[in-house]
C-alpha cells in the first residue's frame, strides 16, 4: 500500500501566486466577524535601513529582509488568508543569546515582534508586520536513552521529531501533519491518534528552555520555575516567552492498525451508532470523524457522507467487534483496515498540509454525543452554501487518558470532552466574496447552533478569530493563574497577538 493517502481529508491547498490575490489586499465583509487582512507592506518596512542592519551586525544567525532570497518562503504562514500579513524583517535566530539580542533590539525600536515555528497558526498569530523571530534553526533531537525522553529543538517541525523516534521505535501523542511546528503543536495541547493512551502531547512535556522578555535564559520543569512550566503545558504559544527546546516523556510502539472507512447517505440512527460505540471503544482506539454534505439530488433528502480515520493498537478481531455494529447499521463505501508498522501507520493517516485559506470553527463536547447535536448536524451540515471551497464538521474523539489529569493540573483545561468538534471552511483565491460570505455565514450559523450543545471551550489550538469570549474559552477557571503568570514573566506584554494572554494592569479586572 501506498504511504500517501489517497483519500487524504487535508484541506484543499492553493498554492497560488501573489498577484491572484489583488496585491494582498483582501477586503473582508466586518459585519460577519471576518478579521480584516492587513495591506502587503510591512509598515515596519519603513524603519532606518541603520537600525536593521545594527541587528543583523549583532546577530550569529541572518536577518532577512523583504527582497532578499528566502524571504518569501520565511514569510508566508500556512492560512494564506494571512499571507499579506508581511514582516519588516526576519530573525534567523541561531541560539538563545540571538533571541536576547533580538527582543532588546525590538524594543528599543518599539517594534512589535511575533515568534514563528512552524507557521501553522489557523489565524495567523506568527504573522507580523514589525520582526518576526523565526525558529527554524532550533531543529535538533537528541534521545535520554537512560530517562526514555527526547529533547528538540524549539522550532522543529512535528515530521522531523517522528523521523527521530522512528528510529528508536517510540512515539509520543502526535498530529497527522508533519509540516506543523512541533512548537506550537505541544505549547497549546496537542490531540492525536494517541492521546486516548498517553493524554494530550503537552501532558508529557517535562521541561523546557526559554527566553523571556527581558531576555533572561531560564529552565522550566517541575522543580525549576514551576509555574511557567505549568503555563507552558497548554496555555498556547507566543504569549510567555520563546521556547527554545523541549523535554518529552517518550512510549514504545511497535505494530498499529491504520483504518479509513467511509458511507454515503446516512441516517441518524447511524450516526447515533456510529459515536456511541466508538465513544465505549478502548483506550487504544483513536479516531477523527469527518462529516461532509453529500451532494444534492434532485428529489431526494440533503445527505450527510462519513469519513473515519484512525488506529488501533490491539487484534484485529477486536477491532472488528468494535465497527462490528456500526457495519450492521449499513456497510461502508470503502474501507481499508491494514496491521502495519506503527510509524507506517502514522504516514498513511498523514495529512496533505500545504498552505491554503481556511477557518475553524471548534468546540469540545463534555459528554457523550446527544440526540440535538447529531439533529443540529442534519439540520446545518446540508444547508452548506456550496461555494467554491469547502465546508465539513469532524470530530476527534477524546476520554480516556486525556481525563487523567485534572482541569487545574496543567494549563489545559479541557479534560471532561469526549470529542473535540470543528466546522471547518476552506476557500479558494479566485472564489467571489459572495460566495465566501455564504460560507462563513454557514459557518457562524452553525457554530452558534451547534455550541452551546457541546458544554466545553474551544481549543486554543485552533485559534478561532471570529470568537468573543476567546480567553474564557480556551482557557476556562484557569485563566486567572495563566494572567497571574504572565503579569510575572511579561509584564509589559511584550508577546502579544489578538488571542495573547494579557497581564494584569493596576485596575484593570
Ligand atoms: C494543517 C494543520 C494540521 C494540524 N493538525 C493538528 C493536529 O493533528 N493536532 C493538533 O493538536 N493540532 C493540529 N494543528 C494545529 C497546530 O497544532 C497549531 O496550529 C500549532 O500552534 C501550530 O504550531 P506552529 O509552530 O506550526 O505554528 P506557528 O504559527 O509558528 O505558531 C503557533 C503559535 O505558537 C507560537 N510558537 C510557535 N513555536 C513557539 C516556540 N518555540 N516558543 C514560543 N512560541 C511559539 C507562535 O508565536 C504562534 O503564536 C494543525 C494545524 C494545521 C494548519
């Protein structure tokens, strides 16, 4: 079998060149909560050329700046949607003392600066127009055989830590996406095929290095700077310091079973089943479902399409009982079961995750799937506008090992969910804001119908721009610690983004 996936549900990707996108300047609808898209020149462009080259003489890294070779590639984020968002100049940070350096320089200028791994922020929080300190050359791993830990560099991308535990035979809980930063990926959680195992990614981080905003060097684990540790266990990153490298608990793996199955036209009572029995199924069963509006038939009722990814660890036999009354209800489309080599496993659930333009939409549901949310479900997932793009809800389950540790353990609060859900919208260069408007009014329609069903916050994971109530969401009764924490380690919040954590100001709630 073939190690691409050939139903790969990755967004649609458009790699497109700039000029498709009227110079980078998007005009967005305000009334439908679409962030707006800031024009293609940096405005910190303009600063003396003097003071640009006063930090790249300062630097053991390279400062890119706008023109030069790479700086296109450095630039652009994942979500085109913010690919005009372009930064006056690029650190290149070679090591820690680099960062020092480039905070002290920012803030002389007063110039905003963003953190940059991987790029994948769903809205765009490593996208600046002042000086964005890119990560990519912290890109090491290195293996604590003795401790059964490995440590990476803070701006490593997710594929190049699984290549490394390949080779050792051992895993951690990881994404399908081996583009995504491993960074960003452990900052804010981390949901995985495994986590139903060995908890979210962040939950077995157990030390990392960082530089904070007065350009101190510090070490952040159980004993030393305890609560920033904890902090960095889910609080999202960009917002406490720059991390420079992670220590992560490590499991043996050695054989899964990849699986990927779909139906057309479904019923409820499929649908019923379907989340019931894999909600009861064991902790070695991990699983995202995608929902998707089947194409309309004239005559015929609006019909919903399943997709299901996933993998066991475990017989075969057992995992036929599993699906065993779902395939009763009515027999999938496809289906491709297959016992292979853990990490072969892990390639053939891997995402395509070229850039593109997207947003999503999530909610984590605290319980078992109910009888409203799969009728909200029939009721929205059809209405879907049929614009250009796409749009589709799915569903990560979650329970087991996520719920070991309680809300107030680690900074990530969300530890009652059974499934996180997100309605996902993409949308193509060329498509026309008519078209586009449908789409995200589909999907703002939906999201206030389907939320306040679901009992739980959104993942601050996939940062959501068109959401109010952001902080309180993401990071529920642990917000104040997480506030209280940042007033200590940034009290002039110097990290920020639209969706940062802000510190406490005299006076201020
Ligand atoms: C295609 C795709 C697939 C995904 N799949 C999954 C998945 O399977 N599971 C899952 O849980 N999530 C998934 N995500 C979400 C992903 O985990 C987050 O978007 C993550 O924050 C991206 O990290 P990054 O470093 O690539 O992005 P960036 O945009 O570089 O960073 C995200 C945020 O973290 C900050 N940051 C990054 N690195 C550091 C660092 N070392 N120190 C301090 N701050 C830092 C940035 O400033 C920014 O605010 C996916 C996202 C995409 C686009």
């Amino acid at each position: 079998m073939s190690a691409i996936n050939p139903f790969s549900q990755g967004r649609r990707r458009f790699l497109t060149t700039s000029a498709t996108l009227a110079g980078g300047l998007l005009l967005d609808y305000p009334s439908s909560g679409l962030a707006q898209v800031a024009p293609l020149a940096g405005k910190y462009d303009t600063l003396s050329p003097k003071a640009w080259r006063q930090l790249a003489l300062q630097l053991k890294g390279s400062l890119i700046r706008p023109g030069e070779t790479g700086f296109p590639n450095l630039a652009l984020p994942n979500n085109l949607r913010y690919r005009s968002i372009t930064p006056g100049g690029i650190a290149l940070c070679a090591d820690a003392a680099d960062i020092a350096t480039s905070l002290k320089w920012a803030k002389r200028h007063g110039i905003p600066l963003i953190t940059r791994g991987g790029g994948h922020s769903y809205a765009g929080y490593s996208c600046t127009e002042g000086l964005m300190i890119n990560l990519r050359q912290f890109n090491t791993t290195a293996y604590d055989a003795a401790r059964q830990t490995i440590r990476v560099g803070g701006g490593i991308r997710n594929g190049a830590v699984y290549s490394a535990l390949q080779g050792i035979g051992r895993s951690i809980t990881h994404g399908r996406c081996p583009t995504v930063g491993a960074g960003g990926f452990l900052l804010g959680g981390g949901v995985g095929f495994d986590m139903r195992r060995h908890g979210f990614a962040s939950d077995k981080l157990v030390s990392t290095e960082m530089v904070l905003a007065d350009g101190e060097i510090v070490t952040a684990n159980a004993q030393e700077n305890a609560d920033l540790f904890w902090a960095c266990r889910g609080g999202a990153g960009g917002i406490f310091g720059i991390n420079t490298a992670f220590t992560m608990e490590t499991f043996p793996v050695d054989r899964s079973i990849e699986l990927q199955l779909t139906w057309d036209a479904v019923s409820d009572d499929f649908l019923a089943t379907l989340f019931l029995n894999l909600e009861n199924s064991p902790e070695a069963f991990g699983c995202k479902i995608t929902l998707t509006p089947g194409m309309p038939l004239p005559g015929q009722p609006a019909s919903i399409n399943v997709l299901i990814i996933g993998q066991f660890i475990g017989p075969l036999a057992r995992l036929d009982e599993i699906l065993a009354p779902i395939n009763a209800m009515k027999a999938p489309s496809s289906t491709v079961i297959e016992q292979v080599a853990y990490w072969n496993a892990s390639a053939f659930l891997a995402a395509d995750d070229g850039p593109g333009y997207y947003q999503e939409r999530s909610r984590f549901i605290n319980g078992p799937m109910t009888p409203e949310i799969i009728a909200t479900i029939r009721d929205w997932l059809p209405r879907w506008p049929n614009a250009q793009g796409a749009g589709n809800i799915k569903f990560y389950l979650t329970g087991g090992a996520t719920q070991a540790l309680a809300p107030a353990d680690t900074a990530f609060v969300h530890r009652a969910s059974q499934w996180l859900s997100s309605i996902e919208i993409t949308w193509t260069p060329g498509q026309t804001m008519t078209s586009r408007y449908r789409a995200h009014r589909w999907q703002n329609g939906f999201y206030e119908m389907i939320s306040p069903l679901c009992g739980g916050g959104a993942y601050q994971n996939f940062p959501d721009p068109s959401l109010q109530d952001w902080a309180e969401a993401y990071y529920g009764e642990n917000l104040p610690r997480l506030r209280a924490i940042k007033s200590d380690v940034d009290p002039g919040n110097l990290f920020r983004y639209a969706q940062s954590i802000r510190p406490f100001r005299p006076g201020s709630p």
